[in-house]
C-alpha cells in the first residue's frame, strides 16, 4: 500500500515516513523492514515518541505534513476499518464481503492521499488542523510517562516493577491501545492478538476500534 503510494507520488516531492513503535527495541523491528525492501523513509521509534508528541493512541495512524512543516491533517486512521471485528478468531479469516470493505477503505484513503498532493484538496487550514488535534490531558501526559518509565525499567531488568508502571499507564489512558498492546507483547509475545485483545475489543461494544478518517464518502 505504502510502498505503491510512494512510486506513484515520488515524481511531486512526496514522502512516506513510517514509524515502527515496538518496545522490544530496534532488533525485534528491523528484520521486518529490512524483508519489505521499502524505498521510502522507515524509522524505529521503541520510546513511542512519535505517538506521544502527535497524541496517537492507535495504528495504523496517519498525520499529513505539507513541505513547509505545517501539519494539514491531524491524525487519524489510516484507511484501516472496523471490519475486522467480524473475522473468525480461530481462523483468523475474513468474509468475502468484510475483506471487500476493508479493501474498499484502504483504496480511498490512498486516492484521499494523491488528491491531496495533486489537487490540495482534503487539506486543512491551519485552525481547522489545530482544532482537530487531539488533547493531550494531564492524566494522558502522565500515563505516557508511567508507559516510558515501565519500559526502561522492564529493559534494565526491574520487569516486576517495570510492569507495575506499564499497568498504571493504562488505567489513566484505556483509550490507548499502543500502551496496552505494547505492555501485552512486552509480558508474552503474541499476547497483544491473542484472547484478552479480541474481549477487550467485544467491550468496545457500538464504539469503533479505528474511528473512521474525517473525509466525505470514506466507506464505513
């Protein structure tokens, strides 16, 4: 998807900068970039900084940054749908129809991204950009530095400790799915995806687990 967007947009100054915010650390990451080949930027970001300063608390997210640094689309879903929800667990395979729809959002966004870059349209000025940034609240800054506390201690051996910080960022931010899904692999690899992940999003109940992109006709 990226790697596509890319080849397409290179020839108008255009950039994909991709994050991995993978607590295990750098070596745990770069095999898997190294294996996709991928001719844009890639970076690994263990501390999660990227998503503390743009306030993302799941991914794949997305934040679009015009070339004079000016952010014209706060973040959000990156083309990513709900329609996963609906996928056999055991299998983990999905309807025809629901893996259709999932497609389906993925290839909007994308052309969403190439009017944007060709046309400027989806674009925001900068006080309609400003007000949809997400709020960074104190007890959000707070869990963001229990998250970074519990990893480095986790790191440097003080796991019981470590996991006590990592818990404690998640009650002051459950909407933060980075902060549980990293805490969960940091306990047991696999964990993230495996029976607690799928209860937790069934809890969710009517609410999304990827909030739709604010962009008209994107499929839901």
């Amino acid at each position: 998807m990226w790697q596509q967007l890319f080849g397409d947009l290179k020839d108008h100054s255009f950039m994909v900068v991709a994050v991995a915010e993978d607590s295990r650390g750098a070596e745990h990451v770069r095999p898997w970039i190294e294996q996709a080949k991928a001719a844009y930027w890639c970076l690994i970001d263990p501390e999660h900084r990227v998503a503390s300063l743009y306030g993302m608390a799941n991914v794949p997210r997305a934040v679009w940054i015009e070339e004079r640094g000016r952010i014209v689309r706060p973040p959000e879903t990156a083309g990513s749908t709900d329609h996963f929800r609906n996928m056999d667990q055991k299998a983990l395979t999905m309807s025809a129809a629901d893996q259709a729809a999932r497609d389906a959002g993925k290839a909007f966004y994308v052309n969403a991204v190439k009017e944007w870059v060709t046309t400027g349209r989806h674009g925001l000025d900068a006080p309609a950009a400003r007000e949809k940034l997400p709020r960074i609240t104190a007890d959000i800054a707070l869990a963001l530095a229990h998250f970074r506390l519990g990893v480095w201690l986790r790191r440097h051996g003080a796991v019981e400790e470590g996991s006590r910080h990592l818990a404690e960022a998640s009650r002051l931010h459950p909407e933060s799915w980075n902060m549980w899904r990293q805490s969960a692999d940091l306990e047991a690899v696999g964990r993230a995806a495996g029976p607690e992940f799928w209860a937790r999003v069934q809890a969710l109940g009517d609410k999304p687990y990827h909030k739709p992109p604010d962009l008209p006709g994107f499929p839901t």
